[in-house]
C-alpha cells in the first residue's frame, strides 16, 4: 500500500490481467492502434490549454453577439435554430447564464424544441458562474423532459465540474449514472477518472478505474492510464505513478511521449533527478523523441534545488538534440538564477531568450526584478519595469508584490507606499503578501509601530492575515527586543486559531538566544513541542549559534547531534549555514563531518560551501589549506565570487603579508570578479596597520577611479592610521579628495575622524574636523556628540563638559545617552549600562526609565538581587513612577531568586488598580508559587488580586494545569468550576489540561464528559485533545466513536498534528483492523503531512503480534524507502514477529542489523530474542544470548530476562545457573522493593 491509495497486489493488478485478456479479443493490432490514438486525439482536443493554462477562446466579442441576438429579437432577421445555437453557445463561452436563459427561452417562444446539446451548453454556462446548483437544475430538467443523452454529454458535463473543482456534483453525476444503469463508453470513464484525480480524489479514480477493467467489451487506454499517471504527479505521488505505470505496460498499452512527459513531472516534483534522467533515455530506446515538456520538468527540479549548473546542461542537451527551447524553458531557467540572486545569469538568459526570437511575458520579467530585489539593486528591478512597459506587458499582482517587497527590503518606504498606491489603483486589490513584505520591512528596520499599523490596516480592510503576517510582526518586536510584546502576538494567534508554526516559535527562541536567557528558550522549546510542531533546521541553527556565542561549546555540539540523530532533512542551504557558523567558531572537524555527509547524501558544494571552508582556514590561519580549497573550487569548476578573494586577501593582510594581499588582487582581476569596496578596506587596512600611509592613499586613490565611494568603515580605517601616525595633513587631503569625487563624507565618517583624534588626545585636531564638518552642513551630527562622548566616559567631569558645551550649540545630548542604552543593552553590558546610569544621573539632564527598563531586562537572567533592588529603589528615588513592564521585571527577578514575599509586597504597593494588566503581575506570582507548590500562598495572592482586578482565564489555567501535573483532577475540576461560576469563559487549554489529565489516568468517563461540554460550548478542540479522545474511545471499546472523531478532525483541518494521526493507527492496530491502520497513512499523505517512524512503528507492531512476518517486513523496508531510520521498537518488534513464526535465524539477522546500522540494543531486543530462542527450543543460544547479555555494560537485566535464562538452564539440566538466576531475579525485585519503601 502506498500513499495513493493504490495496492499493486489487490488493485492494479485485476486490472492487469484483464486487461491482458481483452486487448487480444478480436481486434486487429492496426485497427486497435487507430483506435487508441483518436481516443488519445479526442480526449486531448476538447480541452486543449495555451501557454497560461486557460482554455482558447473564441475570437468574438460581447458587443458583436448581443447585436446579432437584438436582430433577432426585434425581428429584423427570421429566427434560424442554428444561427440562434451559436449565440446560446457564445454566450455560455463567455460565461453568462442569464443571456443564455434569455436566448434558451426566445428559442422555446419560436417553437424550437430544446435539445440535449441546449441543456449541456446552459450548464456549462453556470458551472463558469460558479452556480452549481442551476447546474443541477438543468440535469433534472432533463431527465423531467426524458431528453436522450449520450455519453459525450455526460463527458462534457463531467470535465466542467472536474475542472471548476466541484467533486460533490461528479460524485452526484457518478452515483445518478449508476442509478440510470447508463452505459458508459471509454470517454465517460476517462473524464470520471480525469475529474476525481484533479480534485485529489484517488479512491474515486481507482473505483472508475476497477469499474472499467471490469467491462466486457472496454479496455483501459493510454489516455486513462496518463490521466492517472498525470493525477499522481501533482499530488508529488511517485509511487502511486509508479504503480500505474507498471500496469500499464504490463497490459500491453504503449506508453506514449504524454506518459512518459508525466512520469518524468512526478519524478521532478520529487526532487527525484536520477529517475526523471532515466525516463528521457527510456523515451529515446522506445522510439519516442523526447518534447520540451519532457526536458522542462528536469530543468524544473534542477532549478528548484538551485543546481544552476546542471540546468544549464540539460539545456544545452535540448539544443543538441534538436529539441526547441520555449518561453517556459527559460522562465524556469531564470526563477533559478532568480532565486540565487544571480543578475549576470538572469541577463545571459533573458538575452538569449530574444536572441531565439521568444517573446517574454509578466514572468520573464518578475524572474528579472526578483534577480535585482535579492541583490538589493531597485535601479535595476525598475529598469525591468521600464522594459515591460515599453513592451507594453503589464504589471501583475507578483510584479507589483515584488516591487513593494524590494523597496521594503532596502528600507524606502516611501516608494514603498507610492507602488502600493498604484496597486490599489489598479485592478490588483493589495493582499497578504503585499502587507507581509510591508510589515516585514519595516520590521527589520525597527519601525514597529509602522508594521502594526499595516497589520491593524489589514484587519479593517477584510485582508487575510495569516501565519505569515503575524510572524513578521513578531519578528518586528524581536528586533527592538519587545520580546513581552512577541509573546502576547503568539498568544493572540492562538486565540484566533492561527496555525503557531516553527517559524513562531524561531522567533522567540532566537529572542531569547541572543539575550542569553537558555532557560526561557528551553521553556519555550517545550512550549513548541507541547503544540506538535516539530524544530526545523533555523530552530537547531538558532540553538546551535545561540549556544557558541554563549560561550557553551559543548551544549552546542549536542545540539549539531541531536540534529543530525533526528534526521532533520538537509538541503544545500541547511549544509551551508551549519557549515558557516562551525568554521566561524573554527570547528574544522565538524566542518568535515557536514563535508562527508553532503557527498554521502549527493549534494555538490556550491561557492558559499567553499567560501564558508576558505574562511574557516584563514581564521585558523591555515593559508596552505585555504589555498588548496580554492585550487580544488576551480576543478569543480565552481567560479570564485568577490567574497572567495576578500577571504583571502584579509588572511593574507592578518599575517602581514601585504605583497600576498596585492598578488590575490592581480589573481582577482585575472578571473574578471568584481573588486567593491572591501577589497579596497582590507589592503587600506593592512598598509595602514603597517604605517604604509603612501600605498594608503594609492589604494583610496584607485577606489575613487573606479567611482567606488568610501563607506564610513573605510574612512574609519583612514583616520585611524593616518591619526597614529599622527599625519592630519594626509588625512585632510583624503577628506578633499572625496569631496572633488563627489563623495562627500558623512556625519558618521566625520564621527570616526574625530573619534580618532580624540582617543590620541589630539583635542585641536578633533576641533578642526568639526569645524569642516560644519562648513560642510552635515547633519545630523548625533553621532559626533557619540564619538566626542564614548572616549570620555570614564571621566564623569569630562563627559559633563562635552555635553555642557554641545549643549550649548543646540546638540541634545539625551539622544546619545539613549544611543548607548540600546547599544549596551543589546550587547548585554550590564556593567557599562549601570555606570552610563551613573554618568546620565550626575548630569543635568532628565533621566526616564528607559535605561532602567533595559538594565532590570538584562538582570532577569542573572540572580542578582541586590543590584535589581538597587536598581528599583533608585528609580523611585528619581521620582519616576515604574511602568508595569519594569515592576513585572522586578517581580520576575525577585521570584527567581526565591523572594516571594517581597515581590508580594511590590506588586501590592507598586501596582495600581487603574492599570488594565494588573493581572499579569499577579499571574507571575501565581505561577512561581505552583511551581514551588506553594499552593497556600498561590491561593492568598488569587484572593488579593480579586480585591484589585478580574481573574483572566490564564489565572485559573496555571491553578488547574499545576493540580493535574500532581494528580490532584478534583482540585483542577473545582478550579475549573470556579471559573465558570465566575463568568469567566474557559480556553481550549482549560479543557485539554483536564481530559489529557483524566485519559493519562484512565478515568475515561470524566475525560469523555469534559470533551462533550468542550463540544457544547462550541469550543473548537485542539491536536491534543483529539488525540486523547480517539485514545479514550479506543480504549474503552468504542472504536467508531474514535473513527468519527478523527474523521471530524480531518474535516475541519485546525492545527492538525501527527499525534492524533497516530493515535488513530494504534487504535486500528490494536483492534486489529491493520487495513484501517494502512489507510490512515493514506490519510497522512493527503493531508500534507509525514509520516513518522512512530506511524510506522504501530503497523510493523501489530504485523508482529499477529505473527506476520512477511507484512511487518513490507512496512519496516517501506520506512527505509522514504527516508525513516527505524528504531530499537521497530528492530524489536521485527526480531518478535521472527520468533513468533519460529525463525530463530531471521530474528539473529535482524539483531545483527541492528549493530551493522548503529541501532541502540536494549533489554527488550535481549529478551525478545531469548524468547525466540527458548520457543524453538534452542536453549544454547538462549543461554548464549543471556551472558552476551551479562557480558554487556550498556545493558542490564531485568526480571524478564532472568525468568528467560532461569527456563533455559532449567532446560538443558544445569540447575545451579538456573538457581543463580533465580537468586539474581529475587535481588533485584527486593532492590526495587527498598527503593519504593525509601521514596
């Protein structure tokens, strides 16, 4: 059975055989090959899609056909029942019912007689409307009219609803054809197969299949065999394309160049490149030449794994081979570079594209403008805009998405907003996607309040806000470290029933990282798998780079094993960024294993793999190794970019080698690689650290004729060397040239010159840099105050007397106090955030709670109390009235470090009542009370916030989960009880608390009516909750109330898990129902999700208690075939179903495998194969086993085993081990005893 649907041993091959059978009955091999092709033509030819995958329409317009019919109408033409057809049909193209009603009943008043041909074009015409149900109507008026219809009307009739998507109405047509006993023709069944496959209804097309082998007098031909086939591939169903392929040709039907074109697609869609290569070759051995659809697939899923080169080849293959490239060809071609961010290789593309003379359409040209967007370049993405419009090509909903999600990436929102004006304007209404690019621009820049208006803006003009759209808001408030703010958007989206992804929860554990607090990213790890969503490879990356720069390597690594022990799929760009952040923290053996595990898994290095190795060389000062990685990067005939060469002139510099700097530079230009402006600032920073200040302004010089203009690191580095050197005459000089060149420095550059000269004391020449800075009209000048300031901030008189003077010309230095904070606070500086406090204090400006907010933040990962109370006194002392974010910081603070009482009293004292979110003070109290199963005071402080505020329903849910984490379910439901008593309503997690709690203690008839009152308070259950119910039912006997449970969880699609998936196998399973147990894998595929090596542990679990080996071996190499590393359980259940059919020796195999794939053995394995052992009576091997056992360090006995060993000794005569074993059983049963009787 595989995720269609499909069993090659009970479905296809009935079919088979049949088939087999009747294709030699009578017919002629020529007549019957001139058969199959007009059924293939026929087929193809009603429904023949362009370019756009829209139907071709009749070229004839509205204006022209309502001026015929008025003709008629008004009498200046006689009717003519053709002439009048053609209208009714015209009509029905363009998709209006009511003008075809209007002409349906001018013909009936004319006395033409209504036909079947009339009803079918008048249902054609509704079902474009999206009026299904006139649609109907018609269908009975029919049969009321006993009109005779044949089966190409059912044909007809049966594509339009498959492919407006309406599969109710074609199973309504299937089931009143079967009432009819109409007898269907070969076209009817194909257009059943058709409909059922493009809505994703594999079991309908399999019945219409079954029911057509089963015809005597029709066979399946090759159009129903490619409708099939092609049905599999876009639902990515290889092996259900597999197998009905496989039937097809051992029915003796010639796969034709529409089989094989679908077979290479489902293999593309797979990812699966080998197979899609193997069906070209198969294609050109049968005679059938490959088409362009064939060789776009296999481009297709080159480009989709962004493997450019092979693309390109294959493209070159068409060419040789005679094959024409098209426009989707090179559209395919240019999303690849596209996606890379290639410009150069979207341009040689796109301009060999006109030079064949194809003409680019709305994609070309987004591919274009993605190109330029990834690389940051809106000049260039405008000037494709420029071309579409000169080719009058207009802008899309994706080119407009594209624009706007540039701008916003480059941080002009101004253009921004003007693009999403014009697309209001246009016919293209703004929608998620639009808003999401918005909301994540102005995020990363971190304008929150801009982004929450956007998002706010959504909800007013009806646009879907999605999971995307939260996340990016969320992102947003990361970024200005409103981590509160996060957590209360993740709480809103669970409240609105918005899909918590991994995403969510990356962000927020990335939060925590990079502040450090491990603690809340476990607690928020647990969070992420107590909702069933499992960590993806960004959640171990964040972990991972979270970990080293926490300076805890070792943690770190386990989290690389972990990683890699859960299989965690691996694509290029997973290898690329594990691979960077290892040779960042010089990891090199780590380096290699991902090295190793990439050309083990076929993934070829790309230039970021090699530019990530060369870095982590150069770091570690093995320039020899570096040099061999780019010799071996040119014979993979990988092409060096700017950053391979910066890599390597930057070791170079670091070793002071600056003769080998300038050879790599030579060696740069040679290969034709674009040198920027960091090429440029390494060597001024190697001859400015070796005080070659000539070279310097040779360097800058070069710089300014290749119209590269300075950044403000490079005029950093610049008067760095030139103020150690102590040469203001050269440094004056640059600044002039930069000036003539059109690059005038900035605030910032000027802040660095000045900086500069202020950390050499050279007070004079910082007074003359800022004079020049002032003759200029630089503004701001922020950041001067910044560079005048930080040198100074050892020395409070100092800072006052730079301030005071600053003040003076009109300069607020409160601006750069707040710069500091945010810079210290970020980096986790606490001690320099409490002297700039200090310094800020003893000045004469007004100090606000800003730095003590970000301060009382940095102390909740530490247990320093006395320094938060310190903290906390003096803002009272300042006179400034705390904020709830900083009291509940304060409070969190206190509670860590076991000062309950006093954070009691604060939230008493500093909490007032006017403050709407009294209440999450409280909740703090509450929780950390529980926790330490305080219940009494948790209770006192419940008491004392009722005489304060309300009591939210997160209040009682912290009562109720800490009462069922004991056991104490009476308490919870009196919490519980209580709530409601209070009008407060309970949450989804009131209600799953309480179940879960009740089915983990086998009170099914308290968690069964929990769930029912969860139902009648129209309360939409959870993941969690379904899966303890179908659990719950299954255990107590009533297997269909768990089927319909789980049914009810498929229909309604919310936040579906693989936990209830499961659960619903294990149910089946353990009723024995394995063909159920089967479907629901089936269930899993169609539903989007994948199985898991649990899923398939169940089955192979229930196949060996059944003592079916031959099954559980299917299921166990089936695992293997899709990627899941069976366990221990599934090794132990194997090696159990061996023993149960008595074969000692394939239980011994499957042990052996279990060493041989690196499979933990544990006592379970042991003792199942002494079981296995003892039932064939081989009690040498038994008693074999046993000492391996005891032999063992990893793995000890347990009662089990002992009783197994005791048997076999016992057996073969030697009854002191048999005693031995009793003794030791006895041991170890008092062991546990005394252990119990201590705890």
């Amino acid at each position: 059975m595989d995720g269609s649907g499909f069993c090659q041993s009970t479905g296809w091959g009935g079919a088979v055989r049949k088939v087999r059978i009747s294709s030699t009955c009578g017919i002629r091999p020529e007549r019957r090959a001139r058969i199959l092709v007009r059924a293939n033509w026929d087929d193809r030819r009603r429904y023949r899609p362009d370019i756009k995958g829209q139907r071709r329409r009749v070229d004839f317009s509205l204006k022209k056909v309502n001026d015929r019919f008025k003709m008629y109408k008004n009498g200046t033409l006689a009717p003519d029942e053709n002439a009048l057809f053609t209208i009714f049909r015209d009509y029905s193209s363009l998709g209006l019912p009511d003008k075809v009603v209007e002409v349906q009943e001018f013909m009936e008043s004319c006395g033409f007689e209504l036909a079947g041909k009339h009803f079918l074009v008048l249902m054609k015409a509704f079902i474009k409307a999206r009026q299904m149900s006139k649609a109907l109507d018609c269908f009975d008026e029919i049969k009321a009219r006993n009109l005779n219809v044949g089966c190409y009307f059912y044909s007809q009739l049966i594509g339009s609803f498959g492919r407006a998507k309406c599969l109710d109405e074609v199973r309504f047509l299937k089931k009143m054809v079967e009432e009819d006993q109409v007898k269907l023709d070969i076209y009817v069944y194909n257009a059943f197969i058709d409909a059922f496959m493009k809505n994703g209804d594999t079991k309908g097309a399999k019945a219409m299949f079954d029911a057509l082998a089963a015809e005597e007098d029709l066979v399946p031909n090759a159009v129903t065999f490619n409708t099939l086939i092609n049905g599999m591939a876009r639902r990515r169903d290889l092996n259900g394309a597999l197998q009905i392929f496989q039937a097809m040709q051992d029915s003796g039907v010639k796969a034709d160049v529409l089989t094989y074109n679908s077979m290479i697609d489902a293999s593309a869609k797979c990812n699966d490149t080998a197979r899609a290569r193997k069906y070209i070759s198969e294609m050109a051995e049968a005679g059938i030449k490959p088409t362009t659809v064939s060789y776009n697939s296999l481009i297709f899923v080159y480009t989709n794994r962004r493997d450019m080169r092979n693309a390109r080849k294959v493209a070159k293959e068409m060419e040789e081979n005679g094959v024409p490239q098209d426009q989707i060809t090179y559209n395919t071609l240019l999303s690849g570079f596209a996606k890379r961010g290639d410009v150069e290789g979207c341009y040689e593309c796109f301009s060999e594209m006109l030079r064949r003379k194809l003409e680019p359409n709305t994609i070309t040209f987004s591919c274009l403008m993605t190109a330029f967007v990834r690389r940051g370049d809106m000049d260039g993405a405008l000037e494709a805009v420029e071309e579409m419009k000169s080719r009058q090509i207009p802008l899309d909903e994706v080119a407009y998405n594209t624009l706007i999600d540039g701008y916003a990436k480059v941080g002009d929102f101004d253009s921004a907003t003007q693009t999403l004006k014009e697309m209001d304007a246009s016919r293209f209404q703004p929608g998620t996607i639009t808003y999401n690019s918005l909301i994540a621009g102005f995020g990363k820049v971190g304008r929150v309040e801009d982004a929450r208006s956007l998002f706010n803006e959504m909800g007013r003009r009806n646009v879907r806000r999605d999971t995307v759209s939260y996340n990016a808001l969320i992102s947003a408030y990361v970024r200005v470290g409103d981590i509160e703010n996060s957590v209360k958007i993740v709480e809103e989206m669970k409240k609105k029933r918005v899909r918590v992804d991994a995403t969510t929860y990356n962000a927020i554990i990335d939060a925590y990282a990079k502040k450090g607090l491990f603690e809340e990213v476990w607690t928020w790890l647990s969070h992420m798998n107590e909702a069933k969503v499992k960590p993806d490879f960004v959640t171990y990356t964040i972990l991972i780079d979270g970990l080293f720069k926490a300076g805890d390597f070792d943690a770190a690594v386990d989290v690389y094993e972990e990683m890699r022990k859960q299989r965690q799929p691996m694509s290029l760009i997973t290898y690329n960024m594990l691979i960077s952040i290892f040779s960042r923290r010089k990891v090199l053996n780590k380096v290699h294993s991902l090295l190793a595990d990439m050309k083990r898994e076929g993934v070829m290095p790309d230039i970021i793999t090699y530019n990530s190795l060369i870095d982590a060389y150069c770091k570690s000062d093995d320039l020899l190794k570096a040099v061999e990685t780019f010799d071996k990067m040119l014979t993979e005939n990988v092409k060096p970019n700017t950053i391979t060469f910066n890599t390597l002139i930057e070791a170079h510099v670091r070793q002071g080698d600056i003769d080998g700097g300038f050879m790599v530079l030579e060696e740069m230009r040679t290969h034709r690689v674009r040198v920027d402006g960091i090429t440029y600032n390494t060597l001024l920073k190697g001859t400015a650290k070796e005080g070659l200040i000539q070279d310097m302004e040779d360097i800058l010089a070069q710089m300014l004729d290749k119209g590269i203009k300075p950044g403000t690191i490079t005029i950093a580095v610049v008067a760095e060397a030139c103020v150690e050197k102590r040469r203001l005459d050269v440094l004056e000089r640059l600044f002039e040239k930069l000036r003539t060149a059109g690059a005038k420095p900035d605030a910032m550059a000027y802040a660095h010159a000045i900086a500069g000269f202020c950390k050499a004391d050279d007070t004079e020449a910082a007074d003359k840099f800022v004079e020049l800075m002032r003759e200029d009209k630089v503004e701001p000048i922020t950041h001067v105050v910044n560079a005048l300031m930080h040198p100074a901030l050892s020395d409070n008189e100092t800072a006052k007397a730079i301030m005071d003077d600053l003040s003076k010309n009109g300069v607020d230095p409160s601006v750069t106090f707040m710069l500091l904070v945010d810079r210290y606070a970020s980096a986790g500086d606490l001690p320099r955030l409490l002297h700039l406090i200090e310094t800020w204090k003893k000045s004469d400006l007004r100090i606000d709670l800003y730095p003590y907010l970000a301060a009382m933040n940095l102390l909740t990962k530490t247990s320093k109390i006395k320094l938060a109370r310190g903290l906390y006194a003096d803002v009272k002392q300042q006179r400034l009235k705390p904020s709830l974010a900083l009291i509940n910081s304060y409070v969190e603070i206190l509670c860590q470090g076991g000062a309950l009482e006093e954070a009691a009293r604060t939230v008493e004292e500093d909490v007032h009542e006017g403050n709407e979110e009294v209440v999450m003070s409280y909740n703090i109290l509450i929780s950390h009370f529980l926790r330490l199963r305080y219940l009494t005071e948790a209770q006192e402080t419940l008491k004392r916030l009722e005489t304060r505020s309300r009591p939210n329903v997160v209040t009682y849910n912290t009562f109720i989960s800490s009462f069922a984490k004991q056991g104490e379910m009476d308490s919870a439901v009196s919490t519980f009880q209580e709530m409601k008593r209070r009008q407060i309503e309970p949450s989804v997690v009131s209600y799953s608390v309480l179940i879960v709690g009740f089915a983990k203690r086998m009170q099914f008839d308290k968690a069964l009516e929990f769930f029912e009152e969860m139902l009648s308070a129209s309360i939409q259950p959870d993941s969690i909750v379904y899966s303890a119910m179908i659990d719950v039912f299954a255990k107590t006997g009533n297997l269909a109330r768990s089927e319909s449970i789980y049914r009810e969880m498929r229909e309604k699609k919310e936040k579906q898990s693989l936990v209830a998936y499961n659960s619903m196998i294990n149910a089946y399973a353990k009723a024995r129902q394995i063909p159920q147990a089967l479907a629901v894998l089936t269930d899993i595929a169609e539903d989007k999700l994948k199985p898991n090596v649990v899923s398939h542990n169940i089955i192979v679990s229930a196949y060996a208690r059944a003592g079916d080996v031959e099954n559980a071996l299917l299921c166990f190499d089936a695992m293997k075939s899709k990627g899941l590393q069976p366990n221990s359980f599934t090794y132990n259940s194997i090696i159990d179903a061996y023993g149960k059919a008595h074969d000692l020796e394939g239980a011994i195999e499957m042990f052996e495998e279990m060493s041989e794939e690196n499979v933990p053995v544990d006592i379970v394995t042991y003792n199942t194969l002494m079981s296995a052992a003892n039932r064939v009576e081989d009690f040498e091997m038994a008693v074999n086993i046993y000492e391996s056992l005891r032999a063992s360090k990893q793995v000890k006995a347990d009662r089990i085993t002992f009783d197994l060993a005791q048997d076999a000794f016992q057996k073969l005569g030697d009854s002191e081990k048999a005693r031995k074993a009793a003794r030791a059983k006895s041991r170890l049963r008092n062991a546990r005893g005394s252990r119990r009787m201590r705890d």
